[in-house]
C-alpha cells in the first residue's frame, strides 16, 4: 500500500564503511589502569544511566545541588534527558555542561555519556529545532540518502548542544499492523528496507559524531502489547527471526555503536521462566533478562561487539513482573553492558533509593550472585567506547550561543520541509486533487493537537476558502450543512494504534454524506496508513506517517501538488 513497501532492495554490508566517520582518540591514560582503580561500586556506576526529567515533580531545565551531587558522587556511564529537560536551545546546552562539570568535580577519569531519543516523527524529544518527519515518512519518499539527511540534521542539532548518544534508529519489522507501540517509527515492514534505510540512518549520525543505538533487540515489530504497560509476548521460533526480525539487527552490528534490548517474551526460544510479582503467575524471561538472547544469540551468533543497553527498566514489562535489584542482576548476568534508568535523579528520596540500589548491587557482586567478571567486561566495553569518541580526555563544552544559531535554522528546517513533501504519498486520486485555490474546502479532523498543523498547510498554501470542523467526538450537527457547501470533503484520520485502527466509523460516515451531497471526498492519514484500506470508497487517499510538519507537508501538498 505505501509507495515503499513494494521496493525490493539488497542488503550488502562492508563494515569497514560503517565506522569510517568515528572519532578515534587515544586516552591519557589506559583503559585497563583505569578499571584496576575502580571500585566495585565505581564499576556498577559506570553500568548505570539514570534519568533527571523532574525534581519534585517540577521540570529539571536547570540542574541543582542534590542532583550535582549524586552526579559527583557516581561514576555513572552517562544520562539521559527528555523534553522536560529540553525547552530551549541554549538552557538544554547549558544544562548538559553542567551535567558533565558536576561529574567532573568527582574526579572521575571518563565523561559521561548524554543520551536522547531524538527518533523523528512521533519520538521527537527536543522541543525546539527541526522535528524530522519520522522513520515511516522517511522511507515513503522511496529514496534511502534522505534518511541519511534526516540523520545528519538531526546528529547536528544533538551534537551542537552536547548530546553524544541518540537512541536511535529504530530497527524493527513492523509486521503487525495492530503493534502499539512501533507503527510509524519503524521504516518499514519488510526488514531489507529497514536494513537499508537504518545503515543510512547510523551514518547520517556518525558522520555527525553522534553515537548511534538501534533498537529493540531482537525486534518489537510483531507485538500487540506496548512493553511501557505490559509484558508483550512474540511466539515465533528463532529460525522465524532470522527471516525478519533479526535480519536489521545483524547486517548493522558492525555499524552500531549500541544496541538497545526488548522486554519482550519469546518462549520458543527463551524457555526459562520465573513467578511474576505482581500476578504470582508464571511469565517467561523477557529478552532483557536473558542471557540466550543477550549473549549466545548477539553476541556469539550475530558476533555483536558494541555495547548492550537495556530498555528502560522502569517500563512495566520489568519494574511490574520483578525486584529492582532481581532484575538488574539478571540483566547484567545475561550479558546487558548498561542499565537504563533502573534509578531517578528526581527527589531526595530517589536519591537516598539511588545509594541502597548501588549498596545493594554491589553486595550481589561480593557474593557471586553477580559475576565480577562480567562486570569487567561491561566497564571495559563502557570505556572502550568512550576512548573512542574522546571521553576520557577533556570535553569541551558546547556553545550555548553557537547552538541557538544551528539549531532550527533556516538550513536545517529546508531539509526537514524537503523531507516531509516528498513522504506524503497517495495511494487513489481520482481527480481529487491538486485541489488549488479557488475551490471550497471543509476539513473534519478528530484530534485538537492537529488543527495547528493542519492551519500552518493551508496559510502555507495561501488558500483562504477553508472550514474546519472538529470531530473527535463523533458527526457533529454542523457536519451537514459544511458539507454542502463545500466542493471538496478533506477527512483527516489519525490511527496511532491497533484498536484505534479497528474505529473508522465517524470518517466512514462524513464519507457517505460527501457522497450523497455529490462532493468530491478525499482521506489524509496522519499515522498508521493501514487505516487507508478501509476507506477505498473516498476519492482521494493520501499518507504522511505523523504529525507536525508531516501533516503540513501533506495539506500544502494536496492544495497546490
């Protein structure tokens, strides 16, 4: 159905490409000199990436004295912000060199590692600047260098205000239409344009000196549970993956700088089992706990060799089913390099949690219930890594006054408006469109958060004989007579899920009264574009994979073509 999905593209992969744009600068001093002087809860630290969104519940912008403190107090790999902490330009530049002066005042040998998910699309976490159309949108243009240009801005506007680490691309297989939580972050449903598009993607953020994660691993694509609320389960054998899901995940290993897990069940693989604590019932190791997963699949059969990341252990698929301290254990034993966001920076009381937590680990180590060497073998991944990208000498900091000026520039967002038209694609156009400027226009949209967007196309266009009409609530009465006084019936649908995907009836209605009245009627999909299927009987069918600039693009598009 999208222009993309037909395309059959090869996946050949040199590895020597892949790495060509990393940054290699030997460290003052030696890894292993490093290591020898830590101690062991150093070296838990060091395995750790805590989240700062809040303090007290109120947005970190800037960072305060308990929070340095703990920062100065742990040797931590690094952390990871999100768009409680990114408001401005040159507040979030100024806060992540805070952030790195904080763990620099404990002495400590490394910097820190300053993460983000900055997908596109839907996953946008910088509130300002370029919020690139998303993995879906990308490769609807059926032009695989335009994920490398939505990489390179995206890798621009991270690096000038410090980030060093985007957790991203998204790698996985959307094979299951009804999946509540990849959708339109996925490339594609067919793993060699995944495969294609993500290699791309890796060197777009490289060459920007920006490290790059893939995730999930061993793929979320064919889930019908999003693991943020539960423990999803994928009943396919490993020879099934390898057809699909693995494919992405093993022709850019050598490319990645991280990978990042899923917590998801595979029980034709992952037989071990344990009690839920929640449910008291049996449940299956999620793929983060697993060391057939984490270890005899990606490391030995897929020869992975980067770093290992967990998904945030505060997602219910882990904290609900298991014990902190069980589950971190489990996870570092099964071969995770980095805990994410297993503790907070967000109150006194998380903090004095923090302490236990570590305190806690730590014992497991002395014990055995944690292997110390594969603690060792994490730091010295950790830090490998870190050698590589110039983090064990001096950062410099970024310019707070440099990044107001690149950040969203008129440059960058050239390339983000490019981008966007060229992802918006019909799939039916009888004479719909382009509608142009004279005609009379009413357009039915069912989320408020879109009427901006959607104004923002049609002022782009310059058309001014334009209703809109909200129907988030069903039909509205004024429905009819808008109807008839327009030539043109625009209904906006926007499925972002399986069930939402399976409630088309208020767009299927406005439909039929178009019909009846002589209109010509015409679908704009802003999310998931399967529920296109369901409307053949519309005149027009159009696609944009996601909101903001995607859904201008499309309405400019559908006016002037």
């Amino acid at each position: 159905m999208r222009r993309f999905a037909s395309l059959l593209l090869t996946y050949v992969m040199v590895a020597e490409a892949f790495c060509s744009s990393v940054v290699s600068i030997k460290a003052k001093e030696p890894v292993e000199s490093i290591i020898s002087g830590m101690t062991t809860e150093q070296k838990i630290a060091q395995m750790i990436i805590p989240s700062l969104r809040t303090w007290n519940n109120k947005d970190t912008t800037v960072l305060n004295s308990e929070q340095a403190a703990a920062l100065k107090k742990y040797d931590f790999a690094g952390v990871i912000l999100f768009s409680q902490n990114t408001k401005n330009v040159t507040k979030t530049t100024e806060l992540i060199n805070s952030i790195q002066d904080a763990h620099s005042n404990g002495g400590f040998k490394d910097s820190m590692f300053v993460a983000v998910d900055q997908e596109g699309g839907r996953v946008t976490r910088l509130q300002t600047g370029t919020h690139m159309p998303g993995n879906m949108a990308v490769a609807a243009t059926g032009d695989v260098t335009n994920a490398y240009k939505a990489a390179t801005v995206i890798g621009k506007e991270l690096a000038v205000q410090g980030f060093n680490l985007d957790f991203a691309p998204v790698v996985d297989v959307n094979s299951n239409p009804a999946n509540p939580v990849i959708g339109v972050r996925s490339f594609s449903d067919k793993p060699e344009i995944v495969t294609q598009y993500g290699l791309n993607y890796v060197n777009g953020l490289h060459d920007q000196k920006v490290m790059t994660c893939l995730k999930h691993f061993p793929g979320h694509g064919d889930t019908d549970v999003d693991s943020h609320t539960g423990l999803p389960k994928i009943d396919k054998t490993y020879d099934e993956l390898l057809k699909s899901e693995l494919i992405p995940f093993s022709s850019l290993a050598a490319a990645t700088d991280f990978i990042m897990t899923a917590h998801i069940q595979f029980p034709q693989i992952e037989k071990e089992t344990c009690i839920s604590k929640a449910s008291g019932q049996k449940i299956y190791l999620p793929a983060t706990l697993s060391k057939m997963f984490l270890t005899d699949i990606l490391r030995k059969k897929l020869g992975y060799q980067g770093l290992i990341i967990t998904d945030s252990m505060e997602m219910d698929a882990i904290s609900t089913n298991f014990d902190k301290l069980d589950a971190s254990a489990r996870a570092i034993n099964a071969g995770a390099d980095i805990l994410l966001m297993p503790v907070r920076l967000t109150s006194t009381k998380d903090i004095a949690d923090l302490d236990a937590y570590i305190k806690g680990l730590g014992d497991m180590v002395r014990s055995g219930a944690i292997s110390e060497n594969r603690i060792n073998e994490s730091v010295t991944r950790i830090l490998r890594t870190k050698e590589k990208y110039g983090l064990l000498d001096k950062v410099q900091k970024a310019s707070p006054k440099n990044a107001a000026s690149i950040v969203g520039s008129k440059e960058l967002k050239a390339v983000e408006w490019e981008i966007a038209q060229k992802a918006a694609t019909a799939t039916k156009n009888d004479g719909v469109f382009p509608i142009g400027k004279d005609k009379k226009v009413v357009i039915f949209y069912p989320k408020k958060e879109e009427l901006n967007s959607i104004k923002a196309g049609v002022k782009k266009a310059g058309i001014n004989k334009v209703d809109y009409i909200f129907d988030g609530e069903g039909v509205s009465s004024s429905a009819d007579s808008s109807i008839q006084n327009a030539d043109v019936v625009i209904c906006i649908s926007s499925c972002a899920t399986g069930g939402e995907l399976k409630n088309t009836a208020t767009v299927d209605t406005l439909i039929e009264k178009a019909k009846n009245n002589g209109k010509k009627t015409l679908v704009l999909s802003t999310n998931l574009p399967y529920d296109l299927q369901k409307f053949n009987n519309a005149d027009a069918l159009v696609a944009c994979y996601g909101p903001g600039v995607n859904i201008t693009a499309a309405i400019y598009k559908i006016f002037l073509g």
